[in-house]
C-alpha cells in the first residue's frame, strides 16, 4: 500500500508540473518497464529509442522515481542486484550491471557512454565487490566505475576517468586511474 501511494503521489507531481504532456508520455512509457524491475517508482522513459534494456534475470533492479534515457542497459547477472534512488538520471547508452551488487542514491546524475560495474578488474577477473554511488554524484560522459568503488555524498567525476576505490564526500575525480583534482 505504501509503494501505490508513493506512485500515485509522484504522479500528481507530475501532473501540476508546467511540461505535464511531456512528462505524462514519459511515465506512460515507463510504465511498459513494470514487469521488469520492483521498487517505488514511477520511471520515467525519456526521449526516444530504443527503449531501456532491463534484464534482472534472477537478481533483482529496484528503482526509484527515476529517469532512464534511450539505450540504457541495466543488467543482473546470477543473483546481481541494482539498486537506484529517487531523482537520479541515467542517459543515452549507459550501462549498469551488477554480479553482486550495485547501488546508486538519489539525485544522481549519470552522463552517456558511462559503464558501472561490480566487476573488480582484469587482475582478479572473477573479483566482483560492491559499488555504491551515495546522493548527489555526477558522472561526466564515458566514465567507468569498476567494482570496489564507493564515492561520497556530492562527488563529480570528469569524463572518460576510471574510477576503482573510496573516495571522502564532495572530491572532484579525474583521469584513467582517478585520482582526486580538488
């Protein structure tokens, strides 16, 4: 019961917001998503094609009100699970995919052409180990998240850096390996 009202809250939102014929395209279309993931929702299918690819397999996609652009790939594999927050973005041909587990917070916003993983690397190649993104981070375009990787509250990573490890709140990221700039 407390889910349906979540939804169905969010959706009045939506509903009083000035773009309301947009925005209630964008749910509409999320809505063919149902059967494929769990959690409070609505998502909301922004702009175009092809339609986001969510494969949950035996694992488990819970997503918040969230915003997932054409050609976004979330993916489970074995008993993976993916979790994302309220009011988080993902664009264009970005890919999550999870072994084990990742986790995205709220208001996050992930650029296009970004890979997030629990995959550990090339140097353990059956390493899989959590990644968690906490509130408010940005992914510039083609970052890669590799697994192990927990950033802080507020974090902004510049595009096309690779990012493996923990990182404090509020650090600017960049570079193939990221290192903090500021």
């Amino acid at each position: 019961m407390r889910i349906f009202v979540q939804r169905l809250s969010s959706l009045l939102r939506v509903w009083r917001s000035s773009e309301r014929n947009y925005s209630a395209a964008a749910y509409v279309l999320g809505a063919l998503m149902c059967g494929r993931r769990s959690g409070t929702g609505p998502v909301a299918w922004v702009r175009g094609w092809p339609m986001p690819d969510l494969r949950a397999g035996r694992g488990t996609i819970e997503l918040g009100h969230v915003g997932l652009y054409p050609g976004v790939r979330l993916h489970c594999r074995e008993t993976g699970r993916i979790q994302i927050g309220d009011g988080t973005f993902i664009n264009r041909q970005s890919r999550v995919l999870a072994a084990r587990e990742v986790r995205l917070g709220a208001r996050c916003m992930v650029s296009w052409n970004c890979a997030i993983t629990d995959w550990a690397g090339f140097q353990a190649p059956q390493a899989f180990a959590p990644v968690v993104l906490e509130d408010e981070v940005w992914l510039g375009c083609r970052v890669t998240i590799l697994g192990g990787t927990r950033l802080g509250r507020g974090c902004v990573v510049a595009a096309g850096s690779v990012v493996q490890g923990e990182y404090p709140a509020g650090v600017m990221l960049a570079g193939a390996p990221a290192e903090v700039v500021s």
